[in-house]
C-alpha cells in the first residue's frame, strides 16, 4: 500500500479555492484535509505556492490510431496531453482507419493503443449513413456515447448523416441513454457560399470565413433541437463557433431539453480579425468568427449556456496545412493544442475575471460528465482517481515547438507568450510529466468505470 499527501496552498475542489493536502492511497484519494492535518505515514508532495487542479479531461480529440499514426497516434497525443495537464482523453470515432463504427473497429482501437498511453482513454462510437445496427453493440461494449456530423467531415472512412439518415438512428441513439455528440453545420448553406466563391481570393481568411456561415451552424442547431424533442435523446453540440445560435440554446435549455454544448480555446483566444491572411494554421470548421462573435462565446460561459471547453485537438502532416501555398480552401482544417490549451485559457479567462475554478469546471468536471467518467474522473474528492494537474498560474511562458509534444510540432501559437506552466501531471497518484519530462513507462488505460447514462 502507498500512502501519499500532495499539498499546495491553493487546491481546487467543488466547494472552492484552498490550501489543502490530498490524501491519496494507492491511485484513488482517499480524502482532503488541511494542511497541517496529515497523518503519519505519508509521503509529502509540497507544491507551495502553485495550484492543483483535477487532471484535466478532453472530451474531443482525433487521436487518429489506428490507421493514421502518422498524423499523431496514441503516444505522441497522450504525451502532449500529459505535458498539458490531462489525464482522460476520449477519442472521435474519425481519422481513425477503421473508423469506430462497428465493434469490431473498437477492438482494432483497443489493440492500437494498448502500452501506449501516458493517460486514461476512452472513444466514442461513430455514427454514419449505414450503421444504425452498430450503436446498440457498440454501447454495450463500452463507448461512453456516438458522434455524428451533419455535413461531409471531408475524410476518407467517416460519412456525413443527412436527416433521414439520422431519423432511423436516433431510436438507437436514445435506447442506449448516452449523448450523441453532433458536429453542427449543414450542407446547403455552405455549399451555396462556396459556389459564390469560385473566383475568389482563398489565401484571404475572409473568403473561407464567409464560404462557412454562421447561417450553417444555425440551422443545423435548430434542426438537431427539434430532433431531440421528438426523440429524446442526450444532444451534445460539438465546437460551438457561432453566436448566433446562443439565444435558441438557452431557451432550449430552461425548456428542459437535454442539450450540452462546447467550445474550444481557438474560438475563445482567436479571432478572424487577426489572422493573417495565408496563415492556414488557424482553419478549422466551423470557423473562427469575429472578436465580437467570442466575446458573446465567453458570455455564454459566464451565464451556463456552453458547459464546457474542449481542444478539439487535430492534427495532420504539416504538408497538408499547405503552408507555402497559404489556400484555404485545400489546407486541412483542425488545430492541435494539447499542450497549450490550460495556459490558453487561464491566460483569456484570468483577464475576464474568471478563477481557476471556472477552469476546473469546464475543462474537468463537465467534460467528465458528458463522457460518463465522473465517478472516478473530473473532480478532486474522495473516492476519484488521483488525477491532478499542478500548475503555476503567475508564471509565463512562450510557446516553442519543443513544449508541444505531439507529433508534428506545428501551431498557430508559436511565439505567444501565455499565462499559467503546467509543472506536472499526475495520473492515479503516479507523475506522468514533471518539469519536461515523462517519467516511468505509460501506465495510462481505458477507462471502464462506471458510465452514468442519465441526462447531463
Ligand atoms: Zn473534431
């Protein structure tokens, strides 16, 4: 049996910000007392002045293995997650070959990432045009819910679902009782901004801003809340880029239904005013609005209406970025930020007033929930796995390729000078990355606790 106390004056616990020592006996916490109060027997972590949060848990990323390990895979983005503060990451069921879709996929998965990880996984299950019969399966053999998307995610191996298609699968979805993550964009409104178009500029960011819509992102939220009250599932919107759709989320939310949303940093920290024009490291989809557009995001935490901040974290070779080119139109979309996205937030959220409690809720604690890990995951209280992050929320640091840690080190944010330095993470009472390093073998796993399948 080991007995360990981790001490710092300002733990972050459901009830609030305090200094605090963490008991923790063998990989769960036992209980959290004073700092003067640990018993004989322990081994003492002191982290002084620095602040410890609950390991952090990423509800989006594309871990890409197996199939496309040569964009990132189990190693590389459970390293980069650990170097970020992160103990729990669920993998999207795409960019994956074979996608997650069937059961047979997520054993292929499980063998993937066997030995591999640095920190605790899961995956979800994907939803696609033809595999309504897979979702009740692959629900009993452990996913913590399904993933969709309502317009061509533009990768082999993962088809987009229209209406119909959803129609037959959501009385799967809503059997299983567990979310169904959609990524909310419609064809239509995209495809006529894109024809309108044709001859423009796509080294300018306004171009590709305006072939993706606020308008797309709209009506698809509308569309998937009526669904969700004809069919009573979970609905998780994924990535919640447009403003515009806050007021319906709201009102969708006091009436009840049971709808989550996310964000991710890149919304939040960038905006389409500063990117440069070429500068194809910062697309994505939906895409990053104005600065006016994030402030209402940042609203919408304050008030509850987004519950959680995920980093969506994709990455690909960097020759698919089309960096010499600077085409929009023929980069690959998606932003890697493991590593960076605790400082990323602290260094937005601290300006706005927000605490490291805010942070602690939408980049654990809710995110946790939606992936049916919050009996051992998200919070710092007794009877969890002893997941934390220390980190020293007034120092600063710039970010450097050599402090990403995934695969192919590239990055809108090189050169940034960010707020708060994660000093270590660690995974069930064990360090899985202290001041740089990586210390032990990786000991991270599946997580097959229990999985809640009740309302979020
Ligand atoms: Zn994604």
């Amino acid at each position: 049996m080991s007995l360990q106390a981790f001490l710092a004056r300002r733990v972050i616990t459901p009830e609030g910000i305090r200094p605090a020592a963490i008991l923790v006996e063998d990989e769960r916490i036992q209980t959290i007392v004073s700092p003067d109060q640990v018993p004989d027997g322990y081994a003492i972590n002191d982290f002084g002045d620095a602040a410890i949060l609950p390991g952090l848990v990423d509800s989006h990323v594309h871990i890409n293995d197996p199939g496309r390990s040569e964009w990132e895979g189990f190693e590389t983005a459970t390293r980069a997650a650990a170097a970020g503060g992160y103990t729990m990451l669920v993998d999207m069921p795409l960019n994956c070959l074979p996608a997650t879709t069937t059961v047979a996929a997520l054993q292929a998965k499980r063998q993937a990432a066997h030995g591999k990880c640095r920190v605790d996984w899961a995956a979800w299950g994907g939803v696609v045009h033809n595999n309504q019969d897979d979702i009740e399966p692959l629900a009993a053999a452990g996913v913590p819910g399904f993933k969709c998307f309502l317009v061509n995610p533009g990768i082999d191996g993962f088809t987009m679902v229209t209406e119909q298609q959803l129609r037959s699968a959501l009385p799967h979805v809503a059997r299983t009782g567990l979310p169904l993550l959609v990524h909310a964009e419609l064809p239509g409104p995209i495809d006529r901004a894109t024809e309108a178009l044709a001859n423009a500029d796509w080294t300018r960011y306004s171009t590709f801003l305006q072939s993706r819509p606020d308008e797309a992102e709209l009506a698809a939220i509308r569309l998937l809340l009526s669904l969700c009250r004809e069919f009573g599932f979970r609905l998780h919107i994924v990535h919640l880029s447009t403003s515009e759709a806050l007021p319906e989320l709201r009102a969708a939310r006091s009436e009840g239904l049971a709808v989550s949303v996310e964000t991710c940093p890149h919304y939040l920290h960038l905006s389409a005013e500063t990117i440069p024009n070429g500068a194809t490291l910062n697309k994505c989809a939906p895409p990053i609005r104005s600065r006016e557009n994030n402030d209402k995001l940042w609203q919408a935490l304050r008030d509850g209406t987004i519950d959680l901040v995920v980093t969506d974290h994709s990455p690909c070779p960097p020759a698919m970025k089309r960096l010499a080119e600077g085409n929009f139109q023929t980069a690959w979309g998606g932003i890697a930020s493991l590593s960076v996205a605790l400082p990323l937030m602290w260094t937005e959220a601290s300006q706005r007033g927000f605490t490291l409690l805010d942070l602690a809720q939408w980049m654990s604690a809710a995110p946790a929930r939606l992936a049916g890990c919050d009996a051992r995951k998200g919070r710092l209280v007794a009877g969890n796995d002893a997941d934390f992050v220390v980190f020293e929320p007034d120092r600063e640091f710039t970010v450097s390729e050599n402090k990403l840690h995934y695969r192919h080190p590239v990055s809108p944010y090189l050169g940034e000078t960010l707020r708060g330095v994660v000093k270590g993470t660690y995974l069930r009472g064990n360090p899985v990355f202290t001041e740089g390093a990586f210390p032990g073998q990786p000991a991270g796993r599946e997580y097959t606790g229990p999985v809640h399948r009740s309302p979020p």
